[in-house]
C-alpha cells in the first residue's frame, strides 16, 4: 500500500516538474520519466544510434568532453547544450542539462537529469555577448577595420564564415543590376577554420540574383541548400563553387541599410556539416549587423568630402606645358584612406620659350580644407611666377608668396620647392631653385649614379612658420638625358620608418630604373611603392633634358 503511494506521489510529482527528467544506465541507454517543460519534442535516439548524436554537431567535441569528465570523476553536471529537435535533421534547441550520479549498493553509477527550454535565455545571453564585442565597431579606424571586427564577432560561434561586400551602384534607382565592390579577402571576410580561402573576384564580379534582390528588396533573407550543396541558379558561379567546396548548408542574406539605401551586403554561411541558421539565427544576425550602420554613415560622409576634395585638387593639377628641349611628366595619387585626402599639388607655368618655372608643394592637413588652400596658393604662386618672369630668383618668389599667404590667409605650415629652369647650349638647362622645408629633389644624371640637389646643405624653413625670412637660391645644372624629379613626402615617408633611410632607397631604385632605360613616364610610376605602402598623397612632376635636334 506504502509503494503504491509513494508510485502515485513520483508520478505526480514527474507530471508537474517544469522539465523533461530521464535516467541514463552504466551502459547508455536513456529512460524518458517526464515529458515536461520543452516546448518542441527533442529527438530520442534508437538502438542503432548514440544520445550523443542528438547534440548539435558545434557543440559535440565540448559537450562530450564535459559529460566524460562526468562519468570519470563522478560529478554533477550542470551545461546548455543545443539539442536536435524530433522529426527534423537540422533543427536544435537549446536545453539546459542538469545531471547527478546516483551509485546503488555495487558501486554501479546512473545518472539522473533534467532538461529544460533554455532557447529565450541562451539567444538573450548571446545577444548581449555579440553586441559586446561589437562595441569596438564604431571607434574602428576605417570600414575594413569595422568589416573585420563584425566578422570576428559572430564567427564561429553563430556561423562558419562571413563576407561583406560593398554595394556602390544605384540601388534605390533599380535601373540597373548593382555591383559590389572586390572585396580583398582579409579585410572583409570571416572564415572559420578549415574551411577554404575565398577566390580572388575579377573587377567585373556581380553578386547573383537572390542576393540582388535581397539588397533591392532591403530584407534579409534565409537560404537552406539541399543535402547536395546549393543549386546552380540564384547565386553567383564563384559563389557556388565555393560554397560547395566549403560543404555549405545555408546561408543568411542580411542588407546593411543607411539612411534608406543598402550600402553593403553581410553575406553569413554555415558549412561543414553544420545546421543551416533558422529565423531565430537571422533575427540574431540583423541585430549584430545593425550596428554596421554608424561607421557605413560615417564613411559615407567621409567619402563625400574626400570625393570633393579630390574633384578640386585635380581641377588645379593642370597638365605641363610643353617645352622644346624637354620631356615633362607629372601624377597624383590620393592616398587609400577613405577619409583623408591631402594638399599635394604640382605646378608648371612656361614663362618664355627658353624658360620654365617648376613647383611642387604640401599644405599640411587632410581634408577639404587643406585642399581649397592648397588651390589658393597654388593660384597665388602660378601668378607670382608669371609676373616675375625669367629673371625672377626663386628665393624672393617663394618669400613674395609668404608674405602674401600670411597677410591674407591663415593657412596651416606650407611646404614648397620653386624651380626656374633656362636653357642653355647643348641640351642642358640651368636651374636655380629654393626649397621652404620640402623633400630634397631628385637629380638622375644620364652618366651618374643619382643625387639630392642639397645633400649638404639643409632646406630653408617652410611657408607661414616667420614674418619675415631671408631665403636662399640653389644653383645646379641639367644635362642632355638628366632628370630632375620632384615630389611630395607621400614617396618617402611612412610611419615607423626613417626617412633617411627612405631617401636612399628612392635614390636606389631610381639608378636601377634609370640603367634600364625606361621612358619617363613609366620610370616615375615606377617609384611609387607598393599599394598597401600607400598612407599619404603623393604628387610628382619630373622633367628630363633632351639633347639639340
């Protein structure tokens, strides 16, 4: 009578508790005693397969190695696992286990559970947890740093591997397919491990038609591929050769909109095996991605102003004159930041058919600013060297300019060399030159190895430090096939380097260059350096001396 009491009292009492409560025997098999507490059934494995395959594949490795520790020193176990949901391959829900060990009188260990929904508070802690991380988004120096930071962020936890790309046509127009930008791969692209590199993408890439309707549509979008990888239509060729190498199961299409417009794509995958995301997953996902908007409208802003700033700076870049007896070539670079851009110019003004004047300068700064001082004194300069003439000594120009500069304007430090160049006989030229604080120009004669016009001697100060200075006039001559070159401190300074030591690699390179007998134009694109040296402006304008015809 006791035991059927105490038997009704445990049914009761199973049927109440909140949770699903099983037994696990010594040798693996699992007793359901109560049903409770999940909203959705969870799968129960049978006799031909282990309760460890009902985890979900990501949370295997760990959760094994917690349940075997377990076992082996006989202790509670207390973990949130994602568990495979009945009827369905790939679909989870995160459970709560709770397990102890119960020893009878063999010595003979069992463990008894529970196992409860903990889908709503996983995906809260989650949330805060991947929010956290991004915190760092919006002080990221530049997008790539911001792309980098969001793809860390939800890789691997949340997904196997993450690429955003940069949408730069019209989208709102829909008049035309939009483009997203080459993405380099690892500034824009998260990769867990093991899995495949991203292929390069040609200049002509276009993402397929899923993803552009996802970014026209500006709607996130879920896409499950079959067992066999994902079809052949919707999607880029590029895109399904590698998701199919990848072992692809499903990938989240999240638009990234600023303002009303889709600026860019997070294209989100999980591989490998692993289930693909479901609604709750891409929920997650455009919150995490949503704060991508304060550094994209950042940037935008930031290119905006670049964009105007480059327009007026090449407005005043004007092309050289061209002189009898010399071949002159010139070139801008803006620098690769999106948010600077400098007030690097160049200048050529042909002052007689024997006579050149030749300028370069830097006004400090890296913005619109310096780049409308830049034209004003550019202008101010242009003006002075035509109205001064041959005869002018660029000393007194470029103190003419001070003067004039300080007294009108309040311009940051200004850097400039002035060069009037006459024609002598024989195809050489005489150049009489002042330098305010600039890097030294280059000489590469025909005959020599390369030289700085004043390796001994120090620059003048530069423009707008002093109200009044006494500047000085270098003299040197130009031979037939000699090349005079001058240029911004974009060619030989970068950070963490020194710049004695970068003037004498500039003076290296141009020998070699010179042996081999290239043509102006192409030997100084060749001084440039390598794109990803690339942190500042950088203007040149060189000349080189033609023998008599």
């Amino acid at each position: 009578m006791n035991e059927e009491r105490l038997l009704r009292r445990y049914r009761a009492l199973m049927g109440a508790v909140p949770q699903s409560v099983w037994v696990m025997s010594p040798s693996g098999d699992v007793s359901i005693l109560s049903r409770g507490g999940i909203a959705e059934t969870l799968w129960t494995p049978g006799t031909d397969t282990s309760w460890m395959d009902a985890v979900h594949p990501k949370d295997r490795d760990w959760f094994q190695r917690a349940w075997r520790r377990a076992t082996r020193e006989r202790s509670s176990l207390d973990a949130i696992v994602r568990v495979r949901l009945d009827g369905a391959v790939d679909r989870f829900r995160h459970v709560k286990i709770i397990a102890a060990p119960a020893i009878d009188e063999n010595g003979e260990v069992e463990f008894v559970g529970t196992a409860t929904d903990a889908e709503e508070h996983w995906r809260a802690r989650m949330r805060e947890k991947l929010l956290a991380r991004m915190a760092a988004v919006p002080a990221a120096r530049d997008l790539s740093e911001a792309f980098l930071t969001t793809a860390a962020a939800v890789v691997p936890e949340l997904a196997d591997a993450v690429a955003i790309f940069r949408v730069v046509d019209g989208v709102e127009a829909g008049t035309r397919p939009s483009r997203a930008s080459t993405p380099t791969p690892p500034e824009r692209v998260g990769l867990a491990p093991g899995l495949p590199s991203l292929p390069p993408l040609d200049a002509d890439f276009m993402l397929g038609p899923v993803a552009q309707r996802a970014i026209k549509s500006q709607e996130a979008r879920l896409l499950i591929f079959p067992p066999d990888g994902p079809p052949d239509q919707g999607l880029s060729n590029v895109s399904v050769r590698w998701l199919r190498e990848a072992g692809a199961t499903g990938m989240a299409l999240v638009p990234l909109v600023v303002d009303g417009r889709t600026v860019a794509l997070a294209t989100i995958a999980t591989c490998r095996g692993n289930p693909p995301p479901d609604e709750a997953d891409l929920s997650l996902l455009r919150d995490v991605f949503q704060q991508m908007s304060g550094p994209l409208r950042r940037t935008m802003e930031l290119q905006s102003v670049r964009g105007k700033a480059l327009a007026l700076q090449q407005s005043f870049l004007a092309a050289p004159p061209a002189i009898d007896g010399l071949t002159i070539t010139a070139l801008y670079h803006p620098a690769d930041s999106a948010a600077e851009v400098g007030g690097d110019w160049y200048d050529a003004v042909r002052l007689s058919p024997d006579a050149l004047a030749l300028s370069i300068g830097d006004i400090a700064g890296h913005d619109l600013d310096a780049a409308m001082a830049m034209g004003r004194v550019n202008s101010i300069l242009r003006g002075l060297a035509y109205d001064c003439g041959p005869a002018a000594d660029p000393a007194s120009t470029l103190g003419r300019l001070d003067r004039i500069v300080q007294a009108l304007d309040s311009p940051s430090m200004v850097t400039a060399v002035h060069a009037v160049l006459h024609r002598r006989t024989r195809g050489s030229w005489h150049i009489a030159l002042s330098n305010a604080g600039h890097p030294p120009p280059l000489v590469i004669p025909a005959d020599a190895p390369s030289q700085y016009l004043h390796d001994l001697t120090a620059p003048d100060p530069p423009l707008c430090v002093t109200d009044s200075l006494a500047r000085t006039t270098l003299d040197a001559d130009l031979h037939a096939g000699d090349i005079l070159v001058l240029y911004t401190d974009g060619l030989v300074e970068t950070r963490g380097t020194d710049i004695g030591d970068n003037l004498q690699r500039l003076r290296e390179r141009s020998d070699v260059l010179a042996r081999r007998g290239m043509p102006l134009p192409s030997l100084i694109r060749s001084l440039l350096p390598p794109l990803h040296h690339r942190r500042d402006d950088i203007a040149m304008i060189a000349l080189q001396a033609r023998p008599d015809s």
